[in-house]
C-alpha cells in the first residue's frame, strides 16, 4: 500500500509532530485504551519512507516532540514557552528511533524497500520495541522528568495487561504494544511480510493468555480499612488544615486503622507548630487510627524545604518519617539552576529547591499492617513500589497533589498510575491526593470503591485486601528492560559492518580498489 505522503521537508515535519502526538488519546482523560494499538502506526508508515536515514531520524525527533507536548501539554500554564524547550529536548531521544525504522520498515528509497522479505520483518518486530523500550529507560530518568506518558500505562483499565504487568512490568505492556504497532505497519505497507507480521499478533495474543492464566498471584492474609481525607481547594495552609481536620472527625466511629491526607496538607514543621501536632495526636485518639499526613515546609532541625510523610500516633508522631527522594524538576528543583534558572522568569518553576531524601521507609502502623508511602510524582517510577513491596509493605500509600493542574488531564493520568504499581507488586495501592483525584485500588490493579475527583472535598473509606508473597515482576524486576537491551546489542553487532562500508573512508578505499591501474609510462 503506497501513502502519498508529501515531499516538502515543512509539511513532513509537521506531519511527524503532529502523528507522533496521536498516542496521547490512549491516556486518560479520553482514555482511548484501545487506540494505543494502532496509534503508532501513521507516524511510522510516515518515517519509514523518509529519503534518508538523516531525515528519518529528524522525523523520529519531530514525533516525540509532538508525543513530549500532547503528554505533558497541563504544564503549559506554568511553564510556558519552556514546556516546548523540555519537549523538544525530550523528543531528540526517538531520533535514532525513526532511523531503525526507516532501516528496518524501509519504504521506497529506504535500503530494504517494502521489507519485502519476511527475516527482515521479524527482526523489526524485534529490534523496533526494543528500541521504543530503550527511549522510555533512557527518559525514566529523574533528571529527564521521570517515565510519565511509559505507553504501557495507557492499559491501566485492561484486566489481561494488568495480569501481564505482574510479570514484567510496564515495560513489558509497552514493548507488546509497540510490537503491535511495528506488526500493523506490516500489514500495510509490506504484503510480502504479513506471515510474519500475523505471527507475532498472534504470539502477542498467546503470551497475554498465558500470563491471564497462569502468572502467579499473592494470596488475600486479610482485610483494613482504610480512610481518605480530600480537602479539595483551599486556600491557606490554614485553612487547609482546618478543612481536614474537620473532615477527619467525620471517621469517628467508623472503625478504620489508617487515615491517609494528601501530599502538602500540612504546611509547617511539626516541631515549630506543636500546636498543630496535638490537634493531630487528638484526632487520632477520637478515630482510633493512626493518621498519616504529608508536611510540606522548612525543616527545624536541618537547612531547606522538604516534603514529608509523617505518621501521627494518640501521643503525637511516631518516629516514622519519609522524606521525598524523586523530586519533580522545574515544580521542585531545577536541574542545572545555573544553566536553566531562566525557567523561573518565564513560568511558575521552583524558586528553591526543595532538599531529596536518601532512603525509602516502610512504617508499622499496626502488628499487621505495614506501609510503603510514597509522595507525588514517585508512583510514575516502578522501582519505588516494588522495593517497598520486597522490604515488606502489605499496602503501598502515595500521597498526592495536582492542584496546579486542577482542570486538565494531570489528576486523571496521575490516579491512572497506581493501577499499574499495584497490579505489578500485588499489593493494594492507595493513592490519596489533596484536590483529586483520589483512588484505591486492589492488588490486582482493579479500582476499589468510589474515586474523590477534583470538585470533591470529602472522605471515603475503604476496605482493601492484605496480601503476601510475591508478583514475578516484585521477584526478578526489570528483565523486559535487560532483554531489550541485549536484543539492541546483537542488532548493533549485526549492522557494525555494514555502516563501517558506508563511511567516507570506506567508499574512498573501495573506489579506489575497483579502479583500474593506470598503465605505466
């Protein structure tokens, strides 16, 4: 099948930006889960015929550009025209990306036009979600903005990705869906591939199966119930205080064992404000619950800001602190402020930045119930949840805010995320936010009970499953990511000696061997 793409370089450009944004539906809030599928698709029929590798890897930049902004388009407001500048930086990471395609799919002009022969196809079918894998190890970074938008956390609400997900992650669930993407492309634009092309939609499916069927689950040990305090917006640490601590008496009598406040919902140090402490220790006396809240201020007994996770006992706090470790660049630091302090002139970007903590905490609220909080962003990073669920976390607590992007897609995708760890770790995930949205969900991935969105100020109780044991993906951790890898290496050790006869030396020597001799004189 022949698409009559457009040949100027500008309409081309545009063109990759604006495919390479397509995927962004399959997130919430259109939450077109289905569409990921497929979403690729345009943007690689696209760069495969790009008349050079050059220009193929350009198209490859323009089209993560266009993905970069779609994801992250809610920062708008407060960043600005650096939002463009974080996604065009972001977007140079699925360059070499777009080369392989245009390598591997080859469209008229490409080295292997039509991909004519079915070995090529399936080592595209390999080598190119391999590749995908790469970009989003490579973006997962902290410094990079962390693995918001990973293409396997669109399938949060599918219940066979989510059973796959406890055995390799989302990694796992982005490389199948990148595999289906490259094997429709197939099907295209190659006739004389689709056995292979049809092979692995049809492995795709097996091995979903399988894992539906047969991946390990932890057994249920028992129940808790759990609380969640929203205040909603308020203005004011204040008043925000006061909200929740109005909301949190409603839980009198209610039998729970854990109350849980959102990130921010207390905006100075305890030990400054022992008032504030009491009235904390009191409300958990009356609830008969431990209280854990989230303290967002400058530390009394070390230099900076730090955001916190602080239990709160009858007799004030416990001991058991968690302080922030994977901070949101530009919201709580800048990265490189030197260089890109700017950012603070042209958006809401940190004017300080807030200090990291050093170690994750798992907390004894009670003989049998112990927690791993997490704060924030952090859910987005897989590592985090499951290094609590090894160190013994029966239930995984993040707590939230996105208050800055009250009225987009931010709280809906944030929520979305907590699926995914749970299903993964096998634990029961409870991720409970200041404004919305708030969410529960099973060890399976499966949302518990009713969701606080962003116009609710309230609370919700919850009884959640213990479980013990663990998820294969808790047990051997990232082997999608090390398989990925290694299958770009062989791929790199294959092609080294071709691009070596491509080099202007070796074209020079090669010409120079194949002319004939001048005849002596």
């Amino acid at each position: 099948m022949t698409i009559p793409w457009p040949a100027s370089p500008r309409a081309r450009t545009a063109l990759a930006a604006l495919t390479g944004a397509l995927p962004v539906l399959a997130f919430p809030a259109p939450g077109l889960w289905w569409w990921a599928y497929a979403a690729l698709v345009p943007w690689m029929l696209l760069v495969r015929t790009a008349p050079t590798g050059r220009r193929a890897a350009y198209e490859g930049w323009a089209g993560g550009f266009g993905f970069m902004l779609a994801m992250h388009h809610w920062l708008l407001p407060s960043l600005n025209v650096f939002t463009f500048v974080i996604a065009g930086l972001l977007g140079a990471l699925w360059a070499p990306w777009g080369w392989l395609v245009r390598r591997l799919l080859g469209g008229p002009g490409g080295p292997r036009p039509g991909t004519s022969r079915p070995r090529d196809a399936a080592i595209a079918l390999l080598v190119l979600p391999s590749a995908w894998l790469a970009v989003e190890l490579v973006r997962s970074w902290q410094g990079l903005g962390g693995p918001w938008g990973m293409l396997g956390a669109s399938q949060w609400q599918v219940d066979p990705a989510l059973r796959l997900a406890s055995v390799g992650g989302g990694w796992l669930l982005s490389l199948l869906v990148v595999a289906v993407n490259t094997a429709l492309t197939i099907l295209v634009a190659a006739p004389a591939a689709r056995t292979s092309a049809l092979a692995a939609l049809l492995a795709t499916t097996v091995a979903t199966t399988a894992a539906y069927v047969w991946a390990p689950r932890p057994g249920t040990t028992g129940h808790t119930r759990i609380a969640v305090v929203q205040a909603g917006v308020v203005d004011g640490p204040d008043r925000r205080f006061d909200r929740e601590e109005q909301l949190t008496r409603e839980l009198i009598g209610q039998d729970v064992d854990l109350v849980v406040w959102g990130e921010s919902s207390v905006g100075y140090d305890l030990k400054d404000r022992p008032d504030l402490a009491k009235r904390l220790a009191a409300l958990s006396g009356a609830t008969g619950a431990d209280i854990l809240v989230n303290v967002d201020a400058r530390r009394s007994d070390r230099p900076g800001i730090y955001k916190s996770s602080i239990l709160i006992g009858p007799d004030g706090p416990t001991g058991d602190r968690y302080d922030k470790m994977r901070l949101v660049p530009f919201g709580e630091y800048i990265p490189a402020r030197s260089l890109l302090g700017w950012a603070t002139s042209v958006g809401k970007a940190a004017g300080e930045d807030r200090r990291r903590g050093t170690r994750q905490v798992v907390m004894d609220v009670a003989p049998d119930l112990r927690i791993g909080p997490m704060i924030c962003f952090e859910t987005a990073f897989p590592d985090m949840s499951r290094n609590l669920a090894r160190e013994g976390a029966d239930l995984l607590v993040a707590q939230s805010s996105t208050s800055s992007f009250q009225h987009s897609w931010a709280p809906a995708q944030h929520a979305s995320l907590g699926a995914l760890r749970a299903a993964e770790t096998g634990r029961t995930f409870v991720h409970a936010t200041l404004t919305g949205d708030s969410a529960v969900y099973d060890p399976d991935g499966h949302r518990i009970g009713r969701t606080l969105g962003t116009t609710d100020s309230a609370t919700a109780v919850y009884e959640v499953p213990l479980t013990e044991g663990r998820t294969l993906y808790a047990r051997y951790g990232d082997w999608t990511v090390y398989a990925a890898l290694l299958t770009l290496a062989a791929y790199a050790v294959r092609i080294a000696p071709t691009l070596r006869d491509r080099t202007p030396r070796a074209r020079s020597a090669r010409t120079a061997h194949e002319s004939p001799a001048r005849p002596a004189r």
